[in-house]
C-alpha cells in the first residue's frame, strides 16, 4: 500500500479529492507514515537494488555532509528530497538510518548511500525511528556551487544557509539536478487559485447511537436529548474546524505570495533581500556582514563565512549580535497588543522629534566651524590579499622567542593606537552641547550630555576585529579639525609599561588622559582592564573625571571573534551632580547585548535622571529615579541624547567608521606641516592602507626590530617631547607647544623614527 504524502504546507494529504478540484465533499483523511523499523534487513537490501539501478527524479535520497562547526567540522546526515521538500537527520549507526518504505520510488544518489544501506542486512530487529532535524521548502530557497570546490554546494533560505558536500564531483551534478528537477515539478499555483480547505459538507449520523441506547431500554425523550446533545458539540467543532481551516488558507496565500516574489527576484536578478524586511532593522537577530537567505555573496565570501556557522542541531554556540533599533524598545519593554498602536504612534512621532532636535543642535555646533572636504573611503587595493591561517603561524613559532614573534599585517587596522584614541571624540558636539547648557545654568543637562559622550566612545568598537598598529615610542598623531571645532594631539610617552597620553581642545573645554591596559588571557577570551583617568574640564572650572570600563574579547581561537564591553563608569563632577552608569555584561541568552543603564545623582545622593540605551546604538534619558522599573516607564517620556551615525556605504573587512576612514588621510598640504614622529607618515601603516600587503609586512619587520630598542631607550633617561609627568606614578599632562612649532615648522628634538637605524645598536641591546 503505497502511504499518502502531505504537501508541505499544510496537514491535508495530496491524495485528497477536495484538493484542487473543488470536489464538495472533502474526504479528512489522516496521512500516516511508514518507519523504516518495520522492514527486515533482507527488504530493505532487495529494496536497495532496485532503488539504485534508477527512480524517480522527484524523489531523491542519499548521504550528504554538513558543515556544523568548529568543534564537529563535517557531518554525514541522511538527506530526502520529495514533494518540494528537502529533509535531514543524523546519521549515528547505518542501521539507524530514517528510511523510507521499500515499494517507495526512490532514487539513491552515492556510493556511500547504497554502501550504508546494503551494510543493514545483518541488522534485524525492531529500530528507533529518527528524528527529522531539518526541512528546506525549495520554493523559498535558492542554491549555488561552490567555485573553488567541486564537491561542495550550498543551500540558502530565509532563516539559515547549509554548506554540503558530497563525495565525488559526480555526485554534486546528480544533486544539483535534482533540486532543479524537484523545484520544476511543484509548479507555484496561481495567487488567484481558488483552493478551498473548508470542508463544506460534513455531516454526522445519530441512528446508530440511536439504536444501541434504545436496546437498553432507555426513554425517547432521553434519546432524543442525548442526541441533541451530540449535534449541539459537533456543530461547535465543526465551527472551530471551519475558523482553523480559514486561518490555514489566509497562510497559504501568504507563503505563496512569498514564493512568487522569490522566484520573481532570482530570475530577474534582484536580491532576494529586497523582497523581505530587512532582518538587521526589524527582527534584530542578524549575525553577520549579509543577511543568511541572500544568495548575492560570492562563494569565496560563503566559504570564508562557513566555518563560523553553527548548525542548529549540533551545537548552541553565541554569536554576537548586530541590532537596530530604530525606537528605544529596550528602555521600557516591548508592545503589549494591538491597543497600544495609537500609542506606539505619539511614541514615534516623540522620538522622530528627539532625532531631528538632536541633529539640529548638532549642525548648530558644527555651523560656526569652516567645512572640509574629506575622503569617503579607503584607497583601492594594490594587491589581492591573501589570508593567513592563526594556527600555522603558531606552529611556525613553536620553541622560539616571543619577543620576536612579528604579527603579520592581516591582523592590524591601517591606523595606529593614538589615532584611535582620537575615535573616543568622534561625537564632540556633545561635550559643545554640554558648554552651551552650562553657560545657561543648566547643569543637569550638561552631565547628561557628558555622560552619552563618555558612551559614545564605544560605538566605533563594534565589529571591529583587527588591532591598531602599536605605536613607536616619541611616536605623535596630531588631528586638527576645524570642522568640527577641536584640535587633538597624542604621543606614547612610555614602552614599558606602554602609556599613550592625549589632549584636545575644544569650544570651552579641554580633555586629556593617558592610558594602559592590563591584560588577562582566560583561554577562549582576552580581559583588558583600563588603567587610567580621563579628564574633562570647561572653561567655566566645572571638572569630571571617569575611567574606562573592562573589555572582553571572545572567541579568539575558535568562533566568531567579538568583543564587549562591561562594568561600572563613575563620571565624578566637581559641583552639583555625578552620574554613575552600568555597562551590562551579555550573557549567551541575551537577546538585548550592549545595554548601558545609569542615573544622575545630585550631592545628597538623590537620583535626578535615569539613563537608558546601547553603547553601540543611541542613549537616552528620563527625568526622574526609573532604576528600578525601566520596564514599566512610558516610552514617550524618554528623550533622546545621542544616537550613532550610519555606517559608511561600502564597508570592509576592517568596518571602519566613517569618522575613522578619515584619520589618516594626508589632505592637500598637510604633509608637510607634520613633524617626523606622526603616525601618518608610517610606512607599514600607509602601505597596508594602499592595500600594498608584502611591502607593509616588510616595513613592519623592519619597525618591531626598532620597536626592540625602545626599552632601552627608556632606561637611558629617554623623555616624551610634548607631555610631562605630574609625579612618579602620576597622570601626563600636555606641556604645549606643539601647536606654535608646527606653524613655525620647526621640529627641533623630533627625529626620524621611522627611517633606517642602526642594527647593531638593536643586538646590544638585547
């Protein structure tokens, strides 16, 4: 008896007569299958002969491998292709396998497939039937070959991409055309196809009941109640099943409508993105640089991916997450149902006023300052570059001198740790924001102000997986930016320990520090502790003092490397108020990562304002103590103070920022009013920028070998340039001049650290 099918999308078998031809009497079957543990060996290996000398192109089986993850690598998994419908599931034991019945017409694809099967027939015995782990609907999915791998092809939906493999390139064809053929033979219906999945005539018969209650002497009049009885519940079930069958269709059209704009996309060559909601801006759940349904990457950039995707089924591992919110839904929950909607509206129509407000203030303190023209992106390559695998350079290194050990360039940003420093200031206007309402005697919004800054610090961070280049010692970066009202300036005054001290300036206030970082390695993941004070001072005396939270970077032997930032950040102010704020450290279920809570208290400890929002998104503020019900405050109430700026259209692998694409660019002239020790004029640095990878790795050689005197330099009484020290463990302090040098164009006692040097001084000092 052959076992009626079930279409994919829906409960109702495809044998049924009330499925497309309008019959009006539906015939509710149920649909069983047939575990392949009811078969005998002996069935199943006479099953196998005939499966393999040929089937049906409909209906294809066989073993596949899957990529699962780092810790698992490739998998075999029992693979059936049937009535648009791509199934999986494990592969523990040959006799194990999830089979289907004999007097199936099946097509086998692989020698392993028959290999596995014919290996039952010592197998006897009742078996467990296995348990489907994953389905692919064709319709909504699309698939590619791999074009460095002949045996490798890959399967994209809306949710996931499968990385398969088979074992000979014979076999990807045969399954390849398989999927075309199956895809072919499952036409979509027309959107208008008037199928109906309402049964329209069902009917019930009392007369046996009927008759059985009067054999037992039971009364008419109680017959005829309990009859009524069972009319009455089965004309409520039958209500229930019509509401439940309107419900199945409305989802019908849906899907279809889905399928149709699928396939619409991929012949005419859009995206298939653009047929759906972006999933980074809506669902909050994107994982990588492309959404997992596209099927416009190349399949270098799938294979590269593939090795950092998880398999549902095998292993729960965190990725971190990139997450859009174009409201602040984390401040005060999510929207509890359809009677919120007008709500909802005021809600964004408030927060709509609190971005154009901002970015009104924000082109205000930017209107007085002279307008440049900068560079939207990076230069184009030179050369293609070439990857490099973390274990063979370990393997390399074995047995020999750390200290030694050059990193290649692949690892390294083109920009140095005291350019970065200068990203810390990258939303300024907010420290000109917080001027402007202290000279109007508004001091609470002033902290505010200064508190989203020392956020906004963090934005640039996200997804940023390669480390700046480390800085020469006397090694400057000066940024002067009219455009935006400040002029900055950094040296690293130490080797060892490494210390980078800064200072910059601005309309009515000045800020300076100098940092460390105290590193820890856990195994999977680095801890770097901050060591040091930032300092923030206006022109009116009003100071506050903060230092760094801890940062964690994950992931950095196997997984997806990304890094978070966690801890307690106490803004200390000289007069009225103080803030304190909490940077929550995200666990493996957090589905809201980079979440920043905090209030502003005043001298009695009073809470004043709450703060609310995401290092890497936007922060916001409420008037008021709401530390501890953000979740039931009312959204509209919450004013925005900062928000990130969009990233830049055509990304690289580096995800600079927009402001950071700029810091080492040379604009016309400049070049020659910089002193020596700039980090802009840095070979290593610039070729990597030009995309001159060979020559950048040379250079940098060349720059560790010099890097290797700096020690001792230091001990010979070496002293920074630009920055002197309060008291022996004391903070830096800018001692000026630079400024007044650099227009005189006198660089007295600034040598040329990045040219030739002596490589005999480099051995005695080792």
């Amino acid at each position: 008896m052959r076992v009626k099918e079930m279409h994919p999308l829906c409960c109702i078998s495809l044998e049924s007569p009330g499925v497309g031809d309008q019959s009006p009497e539906v015939s509710l079957t149920r649909a069983r299958s047939m575990p392949a543990g009811s078969l005998s060996g002996s069935e199943i290996v006479n099953a196998t002969a005939r499966l393999t000398a040929g089937g049906s192109e409909g209906t294809v089986a066989g073993i596949l491998y899957k990529w699962t993850n780092y810790g698992k690598g490739w998998r075999s998994r029992w693979f059936l292709l049937r009535n648009g419908m791509l199934s999986y599931s494990k592969v523990r034991r040959p006799e194990a396998l999830n089979l289907i019945s004999p007097t199936d017409d099946v097509r086998l694809i692989g020698d392993v497939s028959s290999n596995r099967l014919s290996r039952m027939d010592s197998c006897s015995g009742r078996r467990k039937h296995q348990k489907t782990v994953g389905i692919v609907h064709l319709k909504i999915s699309s698939f590619r070959e791999s074009k460095s791998d002949d045996r490798r092809f890959y399967i994209f939906t809306a949710t996931k991409t499968l990385h398969l493999r088979t074992d000979s390139k014979k076999d990807r064809v045969a399954w390849i055309q398989a999927l075309v053929s199956t895809r072919s033979l499952f036409p979509l219906r027309p959107l208008n196809d008037n199928l109906s999945l309402v049964p329209r005539d069902l009917s019930i018969s009392t007369d046996r009941l009927k008759k059985r209650l009067l054999e037992e002497g039971i009364s008419d009049n109680l017959v005829k109640d309990c009859e009524q009885i069972m009319l009455s519940e089965f004309s409520e079930i039958q209500g229930q099943l019509k509401v439940l069958c309107e419900e199945r269709s409305i989802l019908l059209d849906t899907l279809r409508q889905l399928e149709a704009a699928n396939i619409e996309a991929e012949s005419s060559g859009i995206h298939d993105g653009d047929y759906q909601l972006s999933k980074h801006e809506y669902s909050g759940i994107g994982r990588g640089k492309y959404s997992e349904g596209s099927t416009t990457e190349s399949s270098g950039d799938i294979e590269k991916q593939e090795l950092e995707d998880v398999s549902d089924e095998d292993e729960t591992s965190f990725h971190d997450t990139k997450e859009h919110f174009t409201e602040p839904a984390v401040i005060c929950g999510s929207v509890r149902g359809a009677a919120d909607h007008a709500d909802n509206q005021k809600e964004n129509e408030n927060q709509l006023d609190d971005v154009e407000r901002m970015h009104g203030d924000k082109e205000d303190c930017y209107s007085r300052y002279a307008q440049i023209e900068r560079r939207k992106k990076l230069p184009d390559p030179v050369e293609k570059e070439k990857g490099v695998s973390l274990w063979s350079m370990i393997k390399d290194n074995v047995g020999k001198d750390l200290t030694r050990v050059c990193l290649p360039v692949y690892f390294n940003e083109p920009i140095s740790s005291l350019q970065k420093c200068f990203e810390d200031l990258e939303y300024s206007y907010l420290l000109d924001r917080a001027y402007k309402y202290g000279k109007e005697g508004n001091s609470l919004q002033r902290i505010l102000n200064v508190a989203a800054f020392a956020v906004s610090g963090y934005a640039s961070s996200e997804g940023r997986h390669c480390k700046p280049f480390n800085p020469l010692l006397g090694e400057t970066y000066e940024a002067d930016f009219p455009d935006k009202g400040v002029r900055f300036f950094s040296e690293k005054v130490s080797h060892h320990p490494t210390l980078i001290a800064c200072h910059c300036e601005g309309n009515g206030w000045k800020f300076w520090g100098d940092s460390n970082l105290r590193t820890k390695f856990w195994g999977r993941s680095i801890q770097l502790d901050p060591v040091g004070v930032l300092t923030l001072e206006f022109d009116d005396g009003e100071i506050f003092q903060w230092s760094k939270v801890t940062t964690t970077i994950y992931n950095i032997i196997l997984g997806k490397l990304y890094c978070d930032h966690h801890g307690l950040m106490h803004i200390h102010g000289n007069r009225e108020y103080s803030c304190k704020l909490k940077f929550k450290e995200q666990s493996i279920l957090d589905r809201t990562p980079h979440q920043v809570h905090g209030s502003v208290e005043d001298l009695l400890g009073k809470k004043v304002a709450t703060l609310t929002g995401k290092w890497d998104d936007s922060m916001y503020y409420i008037s008021g103590d709401f530390s501890g019900k953000l979740k039931d405050c009312n959204p509209s109430n919450a004013s925005l103070l900062w928000k990130r700026d969009k990233p830049p259209s055509n990304l690289t692998r580096y995800n600079l920022t927009s402001f950071a694409i700029t810091l080492n660019e040379l604009t016309p002239g400049l070049q020659e009013k910089l002193p020596p020790t700039d980090s802009r004029l840095r070979p290593d640095q610039r070729h990597l920028e030009n995309g001159e990878y060979d020559r950048a790795n040379a250079e940098k050689q060349r720059l560790e070998r010099r890097q290797r005197m700096s020690r001792k330099l230091q001990e010979n009484g070496w002293k920074p340039r630009w920055f002197h020290q309060d008291s022996e463990n004391g903070s830096f302090r800018y001692t000026g001049g630079y400024w007044e040098a650099r227009e005189q164009g006198k660089w007295d006692g600034c040598p040329n650290i990045f040219g030739e040097f002596n490589e005999e001084l480099v051995d005695s000092s080792e």
